[in-house]
C-alpha cells in the first residue's frame, strides 16, 4: 500500500501516519521528521535546513526529492510506504514519477486556516519518534511527557502563530495545486484519490480512512 497524505500544516497528517503505520504496518516517510533529525544530529543537512524550516519556507526541491528516493529505496519501503509531507511542490511530484514512485492512495485532508491556528499553539511532539500530541484534543497520559518513552514533549520553534500563517500561505500557493495534480491521475485510473472532512475528531477520521483502505 502505497499512500500520500496531503494537507496543510496541523491538518493531521503526522497524527493519522500513527494510526495508519500501527492498523497497516506500512514505514511513515515524514520529511520533516526527517530533516529534524538532521537537525538533532547537526548534519550538513541539517545545518542547511534549520533556519528555513524556522522561518516557515519550504526546504529545496533537490534537497527533499534526493532525501525521499533514498528512503523509499530501502527495504522495508518495498511493500508499500506512507508519505507524509512529500510531495509538496509541483517539481517533487514530477520527480516521484520520474523517479518510478507510483502511488496508490492520496489522501486529502481538509480544514480550515483559522482551526489550523488553533490548533498548532496546543500542539506537543516527542522529537525523538514525531509522535504527536494536543494539549486538548489528544493529550498524553501524564501531563508534558511521551506515552511510550515517557520523555519530556516539547513545542516545534515553527509553531509560533505568525510562522504557522507564513506555512499556511506557501501551503496555498506551492502545495495546493498538488489537489489538482493527483485528482487528475485519479480520473486516469493511475491511483485513487480522497478528500476527508479533517475538521472532525482524531478519531472519526481514522475511522474514515480505516473505510477507505480496508
Ligand atoms: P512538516 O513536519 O511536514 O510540517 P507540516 O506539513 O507543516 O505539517 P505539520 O507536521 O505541522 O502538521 P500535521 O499535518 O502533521 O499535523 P499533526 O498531526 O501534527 O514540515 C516542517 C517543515 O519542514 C516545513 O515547513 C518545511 O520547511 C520542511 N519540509 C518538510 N517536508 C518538505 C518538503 N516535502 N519540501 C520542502 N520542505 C519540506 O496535528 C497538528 C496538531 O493538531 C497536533 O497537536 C494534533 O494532536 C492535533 N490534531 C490532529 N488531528 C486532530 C483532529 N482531528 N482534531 C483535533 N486536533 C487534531
Ligand atoms: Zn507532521
């Protein structure tokens, strides 16, 4: 199974990679995890991505579309893969079919820029996995720490309001048109394509997509 999960900044996506990589034991390739690795262990790459991931913008084509083809050539990505924040440009679809990476799934989920902004400020991560929590709507079982490791959880420098405005408008101007790209390969029977309401709670949309994949 091999699945797109497309969506603004805070739409979700990191959240359902959870449910879907537990129910369908399918790897999450999360670009941005990713690169906050890079980051953590002060890579070059790293190095190149910190301040444009701080200040909201979208880190190189070249850059991301060399990170994904190597993951997706590992072995664990044979039988089918999660992406989570690739593609998010025109040029790194393009290269995904270059490239031979077909997908079967892409799945869109849709909220609101106002709920968005709602919800980053609530947001807690555990950099160590990317797992992904809400102070309100999905908090973890003892305040300020992971349920698995039990660390501490921290906030993401990029989810200051004004940052999650500037990616909420890079997500409208470069990453929109990718809704137009993938439903246009789902009228051509390349791959099937889904918009689900993510304005609902964490759990009626894993439950949609439990519906959807089966
Ligand atoms: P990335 O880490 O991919 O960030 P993003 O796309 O901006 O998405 P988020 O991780 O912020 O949101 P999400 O949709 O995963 O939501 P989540 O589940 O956490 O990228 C970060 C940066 O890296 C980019 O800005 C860019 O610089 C760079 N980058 C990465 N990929 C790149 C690429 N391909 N090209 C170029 N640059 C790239 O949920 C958000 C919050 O809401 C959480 O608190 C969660 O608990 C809560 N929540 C989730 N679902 C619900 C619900 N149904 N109801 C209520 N609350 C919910
Ligand atoms: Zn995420």
């Amino acid at each position: 199974m091999r699945i797109i999960l497309l969506g603004a900044p805070g739409a979700g996506k990191g959240t359902q990679a959870q449910f879907i990589m537990e129910k369908y034991n399918v790897p999450q390739i999360s670009t941005g995890d990713m690169l906050r690795a890079a980051i953590k262990a002060g890579t070059e790459l790293g190095l190149k991505a910190k301040e444009v991931m701080d200040a909201g913008q979208l880190v190189s084509d070249d850059l991301i579309i060399g990170l994904v083809k190597e993951r997706v050539a590992q072995e664990d990505c044979k039988a089918g893969f999660l992406l989570d924040g690739f593609p998010r440009t025109i040029p790194q679809a393009n290269a995904m079919k270059e490239n031979g990476i077909d997908v079967d799934y892409t799945l869109e989920f849709d909220v609101p820029d106002e709920e968005i902004v709602k919800r980053m400020s609530g947001r807690r991560v555990h950099p160590g996995s990317g797992r992904v929590y809400h102070l309100v709507y999905n908090p973890p079982k003892v305040e300020g720490k992971d349920d698995v490791t039990g660390e501490d959880l921290a906030i993401r420098p990029d989810d200051v309001e004004e940052t999650v405005r500037k990616r909420l408008a890079i997500y409208h101007e470069q990453t929109k048109p990718l809704v137009d790209f993938y439903t246009k390969d789902a009228e051509a029977g390349l791959s099937k394509y889904y918009k689900l309401d993510g304005t609902q709670s964490v759990d009626a949309v894993s439950q949609e997509l439990a519906t959807i994949l089966g």
